[in-house]
C-alpha cells in the first residue's frame, strides 16, 4: 500500500501534546531517552536501583551465549518482598493495596499490611504442603484478591507459578498442568462472570484425571461462589482450613536475579502452546519501570486499574509485578464490563475515583458500540490518563477513548508489547510524546525496535515490513519453557541477531512506528502486501460501523481477496436491508485505502471471533472464508458465535 493511502487513512492528523501539568509534574522526561541512548545498559543498572536487592548486582548483563540472556546475574532478591514488605518497612502499610470489586457488587479493600500478613500464610501454607524452591504450582482462578496472593506466595518461596486463564477449559489446563509438571494447583469453586456463578474446580478435577498429572499432590481451594464441590479426600484441601491458620511472619528467602518466577503459556496459531519463561530481576525491573513512566504512576494519590485478566500477561505485568513493585493502589475487578448493566466500569471508576485506567480496543469498540450516553452518566472525572493494549487501536476508537472516557483531555497511551517481552516496548510517554491516534510511537527508552524488510534491512520512514527488537531488554523471555531449540526457532532465526516479534508494522515520514497486526494476517492481494489493520481502520472509521475484521481468503484470480466481518451499529443494520449499505463500504475502503484494498465480500455479522484476552482470530474466519472445517476453537471466549457466523454464509465462493 502506498504511502499517500496511509497518510488518507489516517487523516486524523490531530496530534495531542501533553497537558501541561501532567508533563511540568511528569515522572519521566525527554531527557530519560538521551540518558539511554548515551549508555544503555547504564541507564538499566540505574532502573533495577528501583528494587531492594539483597544483593547489589555488579553485572548489568551476560550477554555471553545469545539469545540466553542473564540479567543482573550476581543480583539477589526476593521479588514479593519488593511488591509488599518493602513498602509496609517503608510506612506505607495503611495504604489500600487492592480495591476488590466482586461482579455481584461486594467489595472488599486490603492495605499493603494486610497483604503482607496474607502472603505471609499463603507462603506458609505452601510451604507445609512440602512445596520447595523451582517446584511449579498451577493456578487457576478467578479475579480475586487470593488469585494475587497466590503468586506473590509463589514468588516468595521461589516456586514458579503457572497461571491459566480461569475461562479455559480442562482440556488446556491439563495440557499447561503436564507441561510445567506442576505439583500443586489453587483454585477455587468458582467466580462470578456474566451474572452468575461459573465453576473452576469441576475442570480442575477433570483435568487431573488425565494421565502426565500425576504429580499434582495437592488441590488448593478458594471459597468464593459456595457452590456444590467433589472433593478427593487426601489431596483436596480448603484455601481458608490451610492458609488462615499459619503464621503471619514469613521470612522471605533472596534468590538469584535469574530464578524462574513464572510460566504463562501463549498459545500461537499452531503446535502446542509456548511456555513463556520469565525471571526475577530483569522482569520486576522492567515492569516496575514501565508501569512508573507510562502510567506515570504517582503511588500516593493515583488509583490505577488495569481491567486484564491475571490469566494474561497484562494481569501479570500490570495488576500484580508492576503496580504493587511500585506501591500502587488498584483496583481489581471480577467479572465482565456489562454485567449487571453496560455502565459497570464506569460505574467502578466513579466509585473508586479511577485516575489511570488501562484496558483493550476491544472494550473500548463495544463501549463505543453501545453507545456514548452510557459512560455520559458517570463522573469519570478523576482520570488523568488513558492506557490500550492487545491489539492495534483504530484511530476511531483511540479518537473515541479520549473524548468519551477522557473528556478531550487525559493522553491516550497505546503499549505495543507481548507475553514474551514481559514488559511494555513501545509506547508514548504520557509527558513527553506528542500522541497520534492509532499509533504506538516510539521505544521507551532503553529499548531499541525498528522495522526491517524480507531481507533484514531497516525500511526508510515511510515503508513497512517486520517488526524487530535488536537489542536485549531486561524482562526478556528466557526460553520456552523445556524448549531451548523452538525458543531460538520460532523468535531469533529468521533474522540473524535480532528477536521477530511476529507482527507486521510501518515507519510513517517521522519514523513512528504503527502496528499492522500479526504477520500471519497480512494478506496478499494481486501482489501487494495489505494489512488486515488498515483495511479495519478505514471500516471502523465509517460511521455505520461498530466493529471490523479483515482477512484473506484463497483466490484464484488475486492470491488472496479481501473479505471482512463487518458488525454495524444499530441503525445501520436496518438500512442494509435496502441494500447499498455494503456497495458504499466498498467504495468507502476504496477511496480511503486505493481500489486495491477494496474488500471483493462484506460480511454483516452480530459477533465476532474473539481470544479470551479480547483479540480477534483472524484464522477462523480464513477458515469460514475459505470453506474450511474450522481449526482450534478452544480459547475463543465463545464458540457458539462461530456457529452463528457460518450460518449467514451463503458458502463461500
Ligand atoms: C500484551 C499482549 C501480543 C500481541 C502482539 C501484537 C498484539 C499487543 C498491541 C498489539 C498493536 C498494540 N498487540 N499490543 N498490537 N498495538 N498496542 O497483548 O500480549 O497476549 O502475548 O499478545 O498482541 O500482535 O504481538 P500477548
């Protein structure tokens, strides 16, 4: 695609420079890139001085056998002692660590004394249950206050957890369970989601009666719902007989900046699913840092909420490592964003005063969808800044964010990251980057990314091509987990040196960089390399459009044709009736992108495909575009909506 369509495409040229008190108080400066530039390494040993180390690391990184990278190697820490003790030691003990929203309405508030003494017990009792230092425990859970207990518990004994998003099946816990060998699980009976209860521990008992879990000593089980549970007597033991009994004094253990704290499985398009590996020190540095130059954390009167699930990365990263490292108070939410009502979060933010708030374009689409007057009746005037993450935010919707949520004023800050870089890589930073909408800008400091062509050469701005990372970053994957050979195949060979992260991506004339979606969706149309993005982009952009996705389907005159699923907001769908509706979304595209980007089908649809982390898959819709019988369906939040999409399908063709 040229570049004269992308600069039509985007012709939101607004460009929103920092409020000026947000950028004269600003954590963070123009001069923390200079600083970065000037010595990179330098700039990260200043950034782990963030911790309390046991021990000061003298090393900042090995760098000896790449791509295993060692950070801060000599260092040693204890990475719950820095999310908790550290800052009841320091006098903040009173201050509310978590706000706990439940989905039902209860609430329930702990200070950082209290979650001190609560990891305290857990750590105990895990210890009791004879877990030891590298053992793996699996948790399973919903979004509650003991789900983050949990971890830090993990982490304070050095037993690395594997979280596994409380929406999945038994089927992939099993899979995740025998993967890390895990040794114990904590669940619970069940949660509140789409206003009722839903049961966990029924999977977990399912799961475990697949063969390769035989390890699994004991269950740990929080009450929550008060549901009907089966129990095996000898391994089964209830989270409040165990945990609340134990001591509250724990005295944390230092261990090595490169001890294992976690493994989170990411599924991908094909194979089994990849046990991301992730350490200690270069993590907690990297996500500590992030979450205080992004959000632009002020740890005494901001509230942060962050709406991930702990079972995604962002939950890892930005409910638990990052915030409560940096002695934040948060909020932490339970269930769906239109349970009881479509006003719920904002009903939260007005609650809680909410001044940092963090969330995917796939929220802010449906709030957009139903309908402005709904976050109108809430006082959302306590946010300060905007936060996007999962997926590229169509400049609509980013447009949509600040007005509506942000009141035409807080900065919008769209994090490009993965589960595998553990921390944010690319975003503006809230007092320094003039933001443009739709775009996540630039490297934060200390991190170097830019886009290469096939052939490894960095494009000109203004061309696209691969997203690459060419530089280690302190919370780096280590490996996957038991698979040294698939790390170094699936992110360091296909360009030498340098980590592919998988997605596509553009320099504009000013050499920010835009995220095009993952290079498993580009498609190929009559030679030319389209992005599903852009096309989505210029959809969302039209005004009967609520929602878009965008693949290619086979063709055998073209390679590939563009086809899209188009939701369409309420009136629109009526006047499709009359047709013209679809022939004018044609003709919209063409005239935003250029003809070649004309989608040949547009499809009307009620939902779409969607991962339990809210991205789209692309791939079941290739499969219902091309006739397919559908691939892996089991992480999508709701397989019936593929039934309903195949149903309006007049077979392709
Ligand atoms: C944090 C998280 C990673 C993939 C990533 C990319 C997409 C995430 C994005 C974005 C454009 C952003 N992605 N943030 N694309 N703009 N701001 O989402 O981790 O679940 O591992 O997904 O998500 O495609 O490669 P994960």
């Amino acid at each position: 695609m040229s570049n004269e369509s992308l600069a039509n495409l985007l012709r939101e040229e607004r460009r929103f420079e920092p409020p000026a008190q947000l950028a004269a108080d600003a954590n963070v400066t123009a001069e923390a890139y200079e600083r970065a530039k000037a010595d990179r390494l330098g700039f990260w040993a200043e950034q782990a001085r963030r911790l309390s180390w046991s021990t000061e690391p003298t090393e900042t990184l090995d760098w000896s056998n790449p791509p295993f990278a060692k950070w801060f190697k000599d260092g040693r820490l204890n990475v719950a002692y820095n999310c908790v003790d550290r800052h009841v030691e320091a006098g903040h003990g009173d201050r509310v660590a978590i706000h706990f929203e439940g989905e039902p309405g209860d609430s329930r508030s702990l200070t950082y004394a209290e979650l001190q003494r609560e990891v305290a017990k857990a750590a105990n009792a895990l210890l009791e249950l004879g877990v030891r230092t590298g053992d793996r425990v699996a948790v399973y859970m919903p979004m509650i206050p003991e789900t983050v207990v949990a971890m830090l518990a993990c982490a304070r004994i050095g037993a690395p957890h594997s979280v596994v998003f409380g929406g999945f099946s038994a089927d992939a816990l099993a899979t995740r369970v025998q993967d890390a060998d895990a040794r114990v699980v904590i669940t619970a009976d069940g949660g509140y989601r789409k206003g009722g209860a839903s049961a966990l521990k029924p999977a977990v008992d399912e799961a475990l009666s697949r063969p390769g879990t035989e390890n699994v000593r004991n269950v740990l089980v929080v009450r929550r719902t008060g549901q009907d549970v089966d129990w095996t007597e000898g391994r089964d033991l209830w989270w409040h007989d165990v945990v609340d009994r134990q001591s509250e004094e724990h005295t944390p253990e230092a261990f090595e900046a490169e001890h294992p704290l976690f493994i989170l499985y990411t599924s991908g398009t094909t194979g089994k699913p990849k046990g991301i590996l992730h350490t200690s020190g270069g993590y907690l540095t990297q996500v500590s840092y992030t979450h205080h130059a992004v959000f632009d954390l002020k740890p005494e009167t901001d509230v942060f909420w962050c709406t991930a699930d702990v079972g995604w990365v962002t939950g890892h990263s930005y409910i638990v490592y990052g915030p409560l490292s940096n002695g934040a108070t948060q909020v932490l939410y339970e269930g769906t964003p239109d349970s009881p009502h479509k006003g719920r979060w904002w009903e939260v933010v007005e609650k809680y005063k909410v001044t940092l708030f963090y969330t995917a374009p796939t929220a802010i689409r449906a709030a957009m969808k139903w309908g402005d007057d709904i976050p109108a009746k809430f006082d959302l005037s306590s946010l300060r800044l905007l936060g996007s993450v999962g997926e590229p935010i169509n400049p609509e919707a980013w447009i949509w964010y600040r007005e509506h949520i942000g009141a035409g004023r807080t900065p919008v800050v769209d994090t490009w990251w993965q589960t595998e870089t553990g921390g944010i890589m690319i975003s503006p930073l809230p007092g320094v980057t003039a933001t443009k909408p739709g775009s996540a800008q630039v490297p934060l400091p200390g991190i170097s990314a830019t886009v290469v062509d096939d052939e490894a050469r960095e494009v000109p701005d203004g061309a696209g091509g691969y997203l690459v990372l060419t530089e280690p970053w302190p919370s780096m994957l280590r490996t996957i987990w038991g698979d040294d050979q698939r790390y170094l195949d699936t992110y360091w060979s296909r360009f030498e040196n340098r980590y592919f992260a998988g997605d596509g991506a553009k320099k504009d004339d000013d050499g920010d960089i835009w995220l095009l979606g993952r290079v498993d969706d580009v498609m190929l149309v009559s030679g030319h390399n389209i992005s599903t993005t852009e096309v989505e982009s210029a959809l969302v952009a039209h005004p009967a459009v609520a929602e878009a996705a965008v693949v290619g389907a086979a063709d055998p005159q073209t390679t590939q044709a563009i086809c899209a699923f188009v939701i369409l907001r309420g009136a629109a769908a009526e006047e499709l009736e009359e047709g013209g509706l679809v022939d004018e979304l044609r003709a919209h595209v063409a005239k935003q992108l250029g003809p070649i980007a004309k989608p040949k089908r547009i499809l009307p649809v009620a939902e779409l495909p969607k991962t339990r982390s809210g991205k789209i898959m692309r791939r079941l819709l290739r499969d219902v575009a091309e006739n397919r019988e559908l691939g892996d369906v089991t992480t999508l939040t709701d397989s019936s909506v593929m039934a309903l999409i195949q149903q309006k399908l007049p077979t392709a063709g």
